[in-house]
C-alpha cells in the first residue's frame, strides 16, 4: 500500500507542471505578436516610401537598313560598334549596269525633245521641196511603166513575148502607181504641217522618257545606302562582294540616346504608376551605378507574364507591360542588359 506521505508528495506535481505549459504558451504568443509587429513595421515603411521595384531588359529602337534593289555589295563603309550620323555611307552597290540604264534613258529623251521640237517648228521650207521633187519622180516613174506595160501588152498580143513579161510590167506599174500616191500624200502633210494629234502624241513620248529617266536616275542612287538616322552600328549582316536582295539587311542601327527598360508591373500594382512617374535604374555591369528615367509608355490591357520570368508562380500572375525611358548619356547601357528598377511616387 501506498503510505499518506507518499501520496502527498504525488499531488503537489500537477499544478506545478501546468504552470510550465502556461509559461510555454505565453512565450509562444509573445513571440508570435513580435513578429507580427516586425511586419507591420515593414509594411508600414514601405506603404511610406510607396517605392515599387520592377526588373527587365534594356531595349533600343532597332532600325535595319537593306536595299531596295538586288546588286552586288562592292564597299561596306562601316563597322560594328562604329558611331553613325544621318546621311552617312553605310554601303555601295555595283553601279555598271544602272549606269547604262540611265544614259540609255537620256538617249531616248533626247531623241523624243528632238521630234516634238521639230513638229512645233512646222515644215520648212527644204522638207516641201524635197517631198515635191520626190513626187515629181514617183510620177515620171508610174508613166514609164504604164507606156512599158502598153508595150509588153502590145508585143504579147502579137507573140513576140510571155504572158510572164507583161505579168512583170503589170506588177511594176501597181509600185508605181502606189509609190505616187505616198508621194503625194506626204506632200500634203508636209504642206499642211503637224496635226495637232501628232504633237500631243510626242508631247506624251518626252514625258514617258522623262519619267523613265527618273526612275533610272533613282534606281542609280538606290546602290548608294545611307544611315537613316544618327546611332551606333549594332550588327552587321553582310561582307563586301556579297550580292544582296530587296529587304535583306545590310546593317542594324540603334540610337544609344532612346533607350528604355520594358518591364512587367503586377495587376495589383497598376494603380501606383503613371506616365511621367520617376524611375531609377540599376544593372549588374555597373553595380552601384544609377540610371534616371521615367515612364514613357504604360500597357493598355493586362496579359500573362512573359515565360523568361524566373518563377512558374510569377509566370501565371496577371500584368501589365510598361516602358521607362532611360537617360543614357554617356552610352554605356546596351540592349539586352537585365536590369532592376524602382519607381518612386
């Protein structure tokens, strides 16, 4: 059995074991408020600031410039990374053939100003001569052959020739007779002088070859490719002696002034940003360094976050595309960097 002091001894355990599991519980709750306080203060200093930190990728406005006509690459005057103004030889095209296209298109206007010039001057006075001495000769030779065929009919009549001969006198009296009266019809013309018809018909003619000539003319300056716009040579695409098709990239420009991070703002967050709003710009080549810029361009719907966003969490987040315009004076900032922003209210 179980002795009174023995049992005295049992009981007295319990409420001490119970004020152990309180002193437990009460420093769990302790420190679980502590927490709960450390984020609040977190949350707090950051609802103060109102800062918002996005991440993406420097990008530039990219232009290629390709030819317009196919030729053969016979110079390439630039170099990647080289520094480009507007208006500067990028690269020349053989010339051989579109030369000669266009002195033949000069041949043919000239020839065209020579024939209108000379309808609006009107027959002179040596062209209606000529044209009456020419008649006068058609008209001698249709008489001789009328007395020839005469004589040869005569002659077969009395079979002294060939039905053949007189056959041969018939046909050159028809010349004759047809030569006489294009003689005289150019005579008329040439009396009556242009008809206004003719001089609008080669009035058309010198501008078909005036304009044949432009196009000539532009084909010839389309071998010489020139920087559209003042940047730096990013790519290059061919190499002298290449021969190069319509639309086919020579070179890819950029214009290290207009540079802006794309970046990705959550759906949750839309409402804290806005065109004009204050960004700074951080990448990992210049660590320490900071880049000004501002919003320039903010989504106008919301869409899926890009597949090259680190997490598959993020992946399915809602968010809208924005653009920071980057102040990037001295050059340094490439497309294509990772970059971290902040913008602040």
């Amino acid at each position: 059995m179980v002795s009174h002091r023995q049992e005295e001894r049992r009981h007295p355990a319990a409420p001490a074991v119970r004020r152990g599991r309180w002193r437990v519980v009460a420093l769990a709750a302790l420190a679980v408020t502590g927490v709960a306080v450390v984020v609040w203060l977190a949350q707090g200093i950051h609802g103060d600031t109102g800062v918002l930190a996005v991440t993406g990728t420097i990008e530039a406005r990219q232009v290629d410039v390709s030819a317009k006509i196919t030729g053969r690459i016979v110079e390439l005057a630039v170099r990647e990374g080289q520094t480009v103004t507007l208006g500067q030889l990028i690269a020349r095209l053989d010339t051989e053939t579109l030369a000669a296209d266009v002195r033949r298109a000069e041949a043919a206007l000239r020839t065209a100003e020579a024939q209108l010039a000379d309808l609006r001057a009107g027959s002179r006075s040596q062209e209606i001569e000529q044209a009456r001495a020419n008649l006068r000769n058609t008209e001698a030779t249709r008489v001789w052959t009328e007395r020839e065929l005469e004589r040869t009919r005569a002659l077969h009549g009395r079979e002294l020739v060939a039905l053949q001969e007189v056959e041969r006198a018939r046909q050159a009296h028809d010349v004759a007779v047809g030569n006489e009266a294009a003689a005289r019809q150019r005579l008329d013309l040439v009396e009556a002088g242009p008809r206004p018809l003719e001089v609008d018909a080669a009035r058309s003619r010198v501008e078909e070859a005036t304009a044949a000539l432009a196009m000539a003319r532009a084909r010839l300056d389309e071998a010489r490719l020139s920087s559209p716009v003042n940047g730096l040579v990013l790519h290059k695409n061919v190499e002298a002696g290449e021969t190069v098709n319509p639309g086919v990239s020579l070179v890819t420009l950029m214009n290290p002034a207009d540079l802006w991070l794309r970046a990705y703002v959550p759906e949750t967050d839309i409402g804290r940003v806005k065109i004009g709003q204050a960004a700074r710009i951080a990448v990992d080549a210049f660590p320490g360094r900071r880049f000004e810029g501002a919003i320039s361009e903010i989504g106008s719907e919301a869409e899926y976050t890009p597949r090259n966003v680190q997490t598959k969490k993020e992946r399915v987040n809602l968010v809208f595309r924005i653009k920071i315009a980057v102040k990037n004076l001295d050059g340094v900032l490439k497309p294509g960097m990772p970059a971290d922003a902040e913008i602040t209210p």
